[in-house]
C-alpha cells in the first residue's frame, strides 16, 4: 500500500528544431585544362534554430509535492500515540498535542497571532466540566425509575434539584414545509417536551424520506434537538416504541460515555436544549396513554401524512439530575503566514486536534479522527512556509488553525468565531480537514476519493475553483453525497467549518467518511492508508493555493442547506 515519494517534479520544454533549408539546384558550364570534375549543387549555410520558449515553473505542483506520506506519518505517530491519553479536551493529553503543533509552527517560522497570551500561539479559553452525579431519579405519582435503567441524559440538566414537570407532547417532532409538529402547539419557550424517535411510516416506509429511505428526522435525534432548541424548549425527553430497539441495551453501551463529562462554556450559558431518553415503559407513563392509543396515534398521522391531535393525556412528573461543574482551561493553537499584496485577507486551514481520551480504561487514540486532519495542517503549514522563503509565498495572509473541543460540540471553532483574531469579514474561506485517513465501506475496492461537503452551499465559485484543483493536480473521485441537504447523516453540522459558515463564509470539508473503529479504541495508525491520505492533504493544499492567490476572494453567491 505504502508509495515511493515522488520528489518535485522540474518541468522542462520540450525544444524544437527547425529543418535545414536548401536552396534549389542550379548548374554552371565552367572550362577547364584537365580533366573535368562532376558538378556539385551550391548550397547556404542552415538557417539558426529559434530558442525554445521559456515554460513557467508550476510552483503549486513544485511545493505540492513536498507533502509526503513520510512526514505525515512521522507526526501522525506521535500525535496518535498512548502517551497522548487520546488527547481529551482540557486533559493532560490535549495540553501535550496543544504544545507538539505549537511548536511545530513555530519550527515552520509561521507567527503566533495571539497577543496577550503567554504563548501566542495559544488561544486559551475557560469551560466548565460537568458530570453526571449520583442519586438522578424519575418520578410518577408514587413510581421511581432509576438512571441508566429507565432514563438517561445528555449534555446540559435544569434539574439540579428535584423539579416538578408538566410535559407537553411534541408528536416526532419534526418541522419542515408542508409538516409540523409544532404548529398546533402555540409558544413552548421554557417547557418541557415529550418526542417520539422516528418518523411516521405508512405502508412500511419513511412517510418523509424518499427512495423508501429514512428522512434526517428518521435517522438523527440532534436535528430535532436543534428544532426545540430554536423553539425556547427548556427539555426534550425522547421515547422509542419501535420493539426492534432496546432500550436497557443502548443505556449499557452508552453508559461509559455518559459517565464521562461534557463540557460547556463558562462564559456563556449552553444553549442546547437538555436532553433525555426514557424507556417504553417510562415513555407510556409520561404521555398517561397505552400501547394501543399509541398506535392509533401513528397510524392516523401515517394515513394523513400530517400531524393529527392525539389523546394522551401528559402526566406530571417528579425529576433530579444533578451535575457536578469544574471550570479548566483548554487552548487552540493558531499559526499565521502573512500574504503579500492582499495579506489583509486571510484564508483559514483548519482541523480538530482533540479526541474523547479514555474510556473504560482503553486509550481512544483517534489517528484518524483527527489526527490525520490535523497532521496535514502541519503539512500545508510546511508546503507554504517553503514557499514564500523561497520566494513564492501566497497573495493572501493563511491562518493554519487547529482547534479543540471539536468532540464536545465543536467548541473550539466556536468560540474562535466568537473570538475571532482576525475579524471575520476578512476571512474568506475555511477549509476544513477531519478524517482523510481511511476508506468507509461505500468506497472498498474502488479508486481514490474523497468526500467534499459545503465546497457549493456558500459559493459556487469555491466549488469550481475545487474542482479545477483536483482535474489538474490530483485526478480523485470527489464525492459530494453528503452536500444533499435531506442526508439523514447530516455531516454538513458536524465539524469546524460549520461555524465558519454560520458567519457566511465559504466552507469546504474533506472527510473520509466513518468505519468500524469510529470513535472506537481501534483507531490506530497502523491502519491508516498513507498514499490515500497524503494525496487527499495534497488537493486541499492546491485549492488553497488557488484560493490563496487568485485576484478576488470567492464570492458568495448563494446559501443552501
């Protein structure tokens, strides 16, 4: 699997010669005394060939190619290795990495832009920790459900002490043109919302998806999450009836996870909705109905293909889910290369260079996730410091930025954002690397490829210059499925660049999709495809030499989903 590196390649024209002209043959009588000599034509002298025109060095190939699987693989090694505890946001292991990049971009001579930090390429910010603590309980009139057995949570509680609860039933709830569940239901700021998991299905398939696959709402639980978030919902308690789920399975194998903290930040209070799940059994006793007026409830939404008004009757509860919170301080590393003659523009490169550290006692080294993103920042990093000291450096001013908290809920690229060094109407692009290390099962056996998701949703012409990178330089598949605004898997939320493009800057996010040893303590460097990913860190390295030296910033002219 391993390739030969290919050195930079020197192009050379290719010389012409021109042919040598003749002059006709002429005859002359000539006398002469002895014996006469055979006559020779006359002939000139060859005509100068022209001098071959200069070809202009290709300095993007020329620099390009200095991004070699060798040097990705030497910091991969270290970045993705147990002495790193899995680089944990705010833990021993992410303060290590945080120094190893920092220093690296300071090797490179790239500048750190942080002023008033003891390092300045450190931006340090405050968060809290919170864990889950003991005694969290669920009350019905005189019933009692035990965490982890009955109901658990994610992220933020409101319900520090025991809080009484007088839920409101939300249907799936979904909201999109032509379905809402929310448009019967009038103001929810502040209330506490019960949800079906799914979507309607009629005839046995996703009422909402297309092609009998499942809609996002089918698929993903965060997206109505986000809704109520935007609704003012103070919570959301989450119930599956499907009878092919298991809910006492699903609460043991996230349990290690849940026993691991979350993090917020301290300066501003989460504005995520709280999240629970509760059991079938719980879920029935919450919405004060029974398994078969549950059915009906489905069963007519399915056969209008709309929310219908159901008949539960949502009854009171009684909830106590403490948490413990720790205020610590965690960091992004920046490293800044000032342009030329538009260095007040600047173009970010960016990845995630923190992973979820230990759980039950297994190192999570995360070499792909995102280790590979983030040892090809350093590599661009390197291709472009090269570059201008010899003489070619880029028009526009390059922010390498590699953040952490990613694993928490993209915070890092939050509050960077938030706190931008360099103001955010001079940022023209992000381009963000998370995951280029792999192969996911669609792609076995096949060529090299990569997914790209957000290169068309800001700016078309960030898309074609994309694109024009990759039919020049690198020839892979680039696969944009996951730009489908109804992919239920919705990647276009889920890393760095979202935050950029919240702000309406043009985003590109090259990823390699997901594999069995996702976030599992599997992902290790032995098994990342090095020609793969150094071709891969290549092609975000020729667009952001196109990005970083065309005449104008790319434009923003539209904004998809």
């Amino acid at each position: 699997m391993k390739l030969p590196f290919l050195g930079a390649l020197l192009l050379a024209g290719a010389c012409t010669t021109a042919a040598v002209a003749q002059q006709p043959e002429t005859k002359r009588k000539i006398k002469v005394k002895h014996k006469p000599k055979t006559e020779q034509p006359a002939t000139t002298e060859p005509a100068a060939a022209p001098a071959p025109a200069p070809v202009a060095t290709d300095w993007a190939r020329q620099y390009g190619q200095t991004i070699t699987q060798a040097d990705l693989r030497q910091h991969l090694t270290v970045l993705a290795s147990d002495a790193y505890e899995g680089r944990e946001t705010g833990e021993k292991g992410q303060k290590m990495a945080a120094e190893y990049i920092s220093n690296r971009f300071k090797e490179l001579g790239l500048t750190g832009p942080v002023q008033g930090s003891d390092n300045p390429y450190l931006q340090h910010f405050t968060m809290l920790r919170s864990s889950w603590k003991d005694g969290a309980t669920l009350k019905v009139g005189s019933q009692s459900f035990a965490w982890l057995q009955d109901f658990y949570g994610y992220g933020s509680s409101p319900f520090q002490q025991a809080t009484v609860v007088q839920p409101v039933f939300a249907g799936y709830g979904i909201e999109q043109d032509g379905y809402s569940d929310y448009a019967a239901l009038g103001d929810v700021k502040g209330k506490d919302l019960i949800i079906l998991i799914g979507e309607p299905m009629k005839d046995g398939k996703p009422l909402l998806g297309k092609d009998g696959q499942p809609s996002k709402w089918g698929m993903d639980y965060r997206g109505k999450a986000t809704v109520a978030t935007q609704k003012g919902a103070r919570s959301v308690f989450f119930v599956s009836f499907n009878p092919n789920d298991n809910f006492q399975k699903t609460a043991a194998r996230f349990g290690p996870y849940l026993k691991k903290p979350t993090i917020t930040f301290a300066d501003k209070p989460s504005e995520r909705v709280a999240t629970f799940f509760v059991s079938p059994a719980v879920g029935y006793k919450l919405l004060g109905t029974t398994a078969a007026n549950l059915t009906k409830y489905t069963d007519a939404t399915a056969a209008a293909g709309k929310p219908q008004k159901s008949t539960f009757k949502p009854t009171k509860f009684t909830i106590t889910a403490p948490k413990d919170q720790q205020p610590f301080t965690t960091e992004n590393v920046l490293g800044f290369l000032e342009g030329t003659d538009k260095k007040d523009e600047i173009l970010v490169v960016s990845a995630h260079f923190d992973h979820i550290g230990i759980i039950d006692g297994e190192v999570h080294n995360g070499a792909d996730d995102d280790g590979s993103g983030t040892v090809s920042v350093l590599e661009l990093a390197e291709a472009f410091t090269k570059a201008k000291a010899e003489g070619h450096g880029p028009r526009r001013s390059i922010l390498f930025l590699t953040v952490t908290g990613e694993e928490k809920g993209l915070l890092g690229s939050e509050y960077y954002t938030d706190h931008p060094v360099f103001p955010l109407a001079q940022t023209v692009t992000d381009l963000n690397i998370d995951m280029v290390g792999r192969t996911d099962k669609g792609h076995e056996g096949k060529g090299d490829y990569v997914y790209v998701i957000g290169s068309d949703k800001l700016s078309s012409e960030l898309h074609a210059a994309l694109e024009n990178a990759n039919k020049q330089y690198t020839q892979i598949d680039l696969d944009f499925q996951f730009n489908d605004p109804q992919d239920p898997n919705r990647f276009y939320y889920r890393s760095d660049h979202y935050n950029f493009a919240k702000h309406k800057i043009p985003v590109a996010f090259f990823f390699n999709g997901v594999h069995d040893d996702y976030h599992g303590p599997k992902d290790e460097v032995d098994k990342i495809e090095f020609p793969k990913m150094e071709k891969r860190a290549q092609l975000v390295y020729y667009l952001a030499w196109d990005i970083a030296n065309r005449d104008n910033r790319p434009v923003v002219d539209s904004n998809k989903p």
